[in-house]
C-alpha cells in the first residue's frame, strides 16, 4: 500500500543442472512470529542452512554455491534495493548467493516478513526463458501476458512448489519448464 509501484516477496528458488541437481529456497515463514533473519527458512537441498537465529553473520559453502548473511550495504546492489525496505542509507541485514558456475548472483535485502531481491545473471547457455526475461533484447515478449501465452506464468499447484514453509500461501506466478524447448541449465 505504500509502495503501489514497487514490489518485494517472501520466497525465491533456485534450482537445476548448474547446481548440482540441488535445490535452494529462502522463504518467511514467520515461525512463533518471528520477524527478519529469524523468521526466514533458507534450505539447501532440503536441509536449513543460517539455523543459528543468534548470529549476526553466518557463510554457508557447497560445490555449487557460496552464501553469505550480515549487514550488507543495498546500495552496492542496486540504486533501487532499498525501495521499500530499509531508509536512505547504511548496512541492514541481508542474504547473499553467489552460484559461480551459473553465472547467477542472487542478493536479498531483509525486511520484517518479505525482502527485495536482487538477481544477476548472464545468459545461460541453451534455452532460457523466465520472470528475468528470455535474454533476446525484446522486453515487450517479456511481460506476464506474454509468459503466460508461452504456458510458463500461471501459477503451480502447491504439490510443484519448492517451497516447505507456504502451505497456506500460494505465490500468484510461479514459472514451469517450456514445453518441447530443451531445458534451461538453471531450470
């Protein structure tokens, strides 16, 4: 309501070959009311990674991806990081991952039950298309209309969702593999 125009969210995934075959997923699910870092699930292949609440800086390392929690500057991200969290300057608690192999730098600044996030990728190889775009320099092909006209913008059921802690929320867009297009490294 105060930010008709901006957008943050409470669960992101991230999966596929590039990885290993794992399985990343950071979600609020606001555990005895908890808010921030505490009320936040973050889980590599299905086991909790930042389960210590009582840190204030944590780093998680597999073959596939470093991750980082602590005080983090939103600036160094991106100039609109902070839009609906955090004021006008300063470190604030936030996620970072980086997945070399892919390519993919994922940063999430922490709000009290939702967080901004900040996505880097270069094109993956093969076939990709998504809610980041399609990577072919044609942002009118990349809206919500148009990924749903490609049957990857509707929502899964919630037996598809890499998500534990959303049993009662189901996200309104979640992305599905493309139909007789050879799979995305990063699906």
């Amino acid at each position: 309501k105060r930010f008709p125009d901006q957008a943050s969210t409470i669960g992101i995934a991230v999966a596929g070959p590039l990885l290993g075959d794992g399985a990343l997923t950071v979600e609020y699910v606001g555990k005895a009311g908890a808010e921030g870092h505490k009320g936040f699930l973050v889980s590599w292949r299905g086991t909790e990674i930042f389960a210590d609440k009582t840190k204030t800086e944590d780093a998680f390392r597999s073959g596939e991806f470093e991750a980082t929690y602590g005080s983090m500057n939103p600036d160094k991200w991106h100039r609109d990081a902070r839009h609906t969290i955090g004021g006008n300057a300063g470190n604030l608690p936030s996620y970072l991952f980086r997945f070399p192999t892919a390519h993919v730098n994922i940063y999430l600044l922490i709000g009290p039950d939702n967080f901004n996030a900040i996505i880097e990728a270069k094109k993956a190889p093969g076939s990709q298309d998504g809610l980041c775009g399609n990577f072919n320099c044609q942002k009118e092909d990349d809206s919500e209309e148009a990924l749903k006209d490609r049957g990857i913008g509707s929502s899964l059921p919630k037996a598809e969702s890499m998500f534990s802690g959303l049993a009662d929320q189901t996200p309104p867009a979640m992305l599905r593999p493309i139909p007789g297009r050879p799979k995305n490294p990063l699906d």
